[in-house]
C-alpha cells in the first residue's frame, strides 16, 4: 500500500468514527425499548388538521391502514373501493410462524372498543403479524385518539373476519404465505 492510500484509509476511518461519535448522541430514544421510545418523544408531536377526523382521515391514509383491512384497496394501488368500505377487514388472511392472522374488520370493531381500550391496545403493541403494531406504539395519543375518531365515524359495516389461527392449524380459506422463498439453484 503506498503512503498516499494509508493518508486516505486513515482520513476515512477518521471520518466514519466522528460520524457515529455524533450519531450517539441522537440515537438515545431508538436504542430504548419501545415504551420508553415513546415517551422520549415530545408531548406534542401530532398531525393538525381542521378537525379530529380530518386529522384521523389523513392518518389512516398516511399510514397505510387500508392496504391490509380494505379488500381489494392494496391491489388497486387505492383506486377501489370508495371510502364508504374502507377498513371492513378482510378474510384473506397471512399465514407465518404466528398462525394465521386476518386483518380485522376495523369497522366493528371499533364499534365495540372505548377509546381507552384502543390506546391500551396501541400502546401495548401486542398482536400477531404482519400488522404493523410498531406504528402503533410511536404514534402519540393526540394521533391515536384521531384515528379512533375517524374509523368511529365510518359507522359500523361489513362482516367480522375470520378468527386468527394458532401456529399448526391449517386454514380452510385463502391465505398470502410470509414464507421467504429460496431462490432456485443457478445452472451452469
Ligand atoms: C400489513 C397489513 C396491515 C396493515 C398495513 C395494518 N394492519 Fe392492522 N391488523 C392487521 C392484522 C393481520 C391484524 C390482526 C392481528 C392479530 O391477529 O393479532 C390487525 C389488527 C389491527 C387492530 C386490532 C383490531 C381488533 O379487532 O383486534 C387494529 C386496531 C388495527 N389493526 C389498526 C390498524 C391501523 C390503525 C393501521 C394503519 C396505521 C393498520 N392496522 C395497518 C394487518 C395490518
């Protein structure tokens, strides 16, 4: 190695060890775990909008919410159907080392859930794949009780979806396998 390459890879080990030096610092809330994430977070930190379920509209759009509890939303890349069937659960399920796990009908039930109860369940983060339940647990009340207030006033619609299934049951309905698959062998 000549006296110049040795000048350069050191210049870029020091570069990378003050980057992460300054990293440290600010990774302080990501390296907790979720609930103390949380409340590192400042009080304030919540999407404003004209009204709560203005502000809950644009959540559930923002993040997501009808790829997996709207039938059809995903594939349609959220040309159908129209918001009046938004978020009534789907009974294709996702199978994985969790069971299977159905997307609910968000719709009921939030009907048959307090808003306490949701931010019990938001804040806990505890449920099977691949629902995201980690976005549930950084979003702050102000957001979360949004959300609440806008899948309210939906209205109930639609039919419950299929009880989840425990890891070795087999399902008896259409399910997307989250299995990686290996890709095949080259040939040579
Ligand atoms: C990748 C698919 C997916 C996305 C995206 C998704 N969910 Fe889910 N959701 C699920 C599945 C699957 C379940 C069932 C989990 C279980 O069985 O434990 C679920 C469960 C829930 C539940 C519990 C409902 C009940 O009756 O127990 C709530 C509340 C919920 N999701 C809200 C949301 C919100 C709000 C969003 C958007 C921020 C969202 N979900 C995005 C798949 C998804």
């Amino acid at each position: 190695m000549s006296i110049h390459n040795a000048n350069i890879r050191a210049h870029a080990a020091f570069v990378v060890v003050a980057a992460l030096l300054s990293l440290q610092g600010c990774n302080r809330a990501a390296d907790a775990g979720p609930s103390e994430a949380r409340n590192a977070e400042p009080a304030i930190t919540h999407v404003a909008s004209t009204s709560d379920i203005a502000a809950g509209r644009y959540l559930v759009r923002i993040g997501g919410c009808n790829d997996c509890h709207t039938p059809g939303f995903a594939m349609t890349n959220g040309a159908s159907p129209a918001e009046a069937d938004w978020l009534t659960g789907d009974s294709v399920g996702f199978s994985g080392p969790w069971g299977v796990s159905y997307p609910p009908n968000l719709r009921l039930s939030f009907q048959n859930m307090e808003e306490e109860q949701f931010l019990e369940m938001a804040h806990a983060g505890k449920g099977r794949p691949p629902m995201p339940w980690p976005s549930l647990v950084a979003m702050s009340d102000r957001d979360l009780k949004a959300i609440y207030a806008y899948i309210r006033s939906l209205g109930p619609k639609g039919e419950p979806a299929p009880a989840a299934l425990s890891p070795g049951m087999t399902p008896d309905r259409p399910h997307i396998a989250f299995v990686p698959q290996m890709p095949a062998a080259p040939t040579k």
